[in-house]
C-alpha cells in the first residue's frame, strides 16, 4: 500500500466517509501538494481540538509541534509524511506495516 493510500484511509477514519466520493490520495499525488499538507494541519487541529482523549501526553507533543511547524509552512515532505505516518498508526483500525 501506498503513502497515497494510506492517506485516504487515514482521512476517512478520522472524519469518516464522505457522502459523495472523494479521492484524497489524488491529493497526495497532485503535483501541487498545498491541498494534503492542508489537510494533514486540519487533521492535526481536529485531533487535537475533538478527540484529545484518546492521546497521551507524548503523543499530544507531536501534535502540538506538528502544528506549529506546518501552521507556519515550515514542514518538509519528509516531516509531513511523518506526521502522517503517525495519524495512520494511531487511528486507522489494523494499519498495514509501514515500510
């Protein structure tokens, strides 16, 4: 599985299946990557702001850093695909390995 694919899967089980489809791994793999890193700082916001509970105080670390650091563009691809590699462990149910 991909990094594209694990990004729609980490989408929908935060926020859910949306009503119409919507392909977010397009948004991984568009050449302009503004719309993920987007919507990877709006998950990091949603986590932090709904679902509190459900991290420790480590785990609330990373997403407080995350989102000083992309809330003020300054995450690279590499930290952005951290993140993500993060929220995927963290909240879709039986995560695939991570390679």
């Amino acid at each position: 599985m991909d990094i594209a694919m694990r990004f729609e899967d980490t989408v929908i089980s935060i926020w859910g299946r949306p009503e119409f489809p919507i392909w977010f791994a397009g948004y991984y793999n568009s050449p302009n990557q503004k719309t993920f890193k987007s919507i990877l700082l709006s998950l990091c916001i949603y986590e932090k702001n709904y679902n509190k509970s459900k991290y420790d105080d480590e785990s609330l670390q990373i997403l407080n850093e995350y989102e000083t650091l992309a809330g003020s563009n300054d995450s690279s691809h590499t930290e952005d695909v951290k993140f993500l590699k993060f929220l995927y462990k963290k909240n879709v149910p039986h995560p695939r390995e991570w390679e």
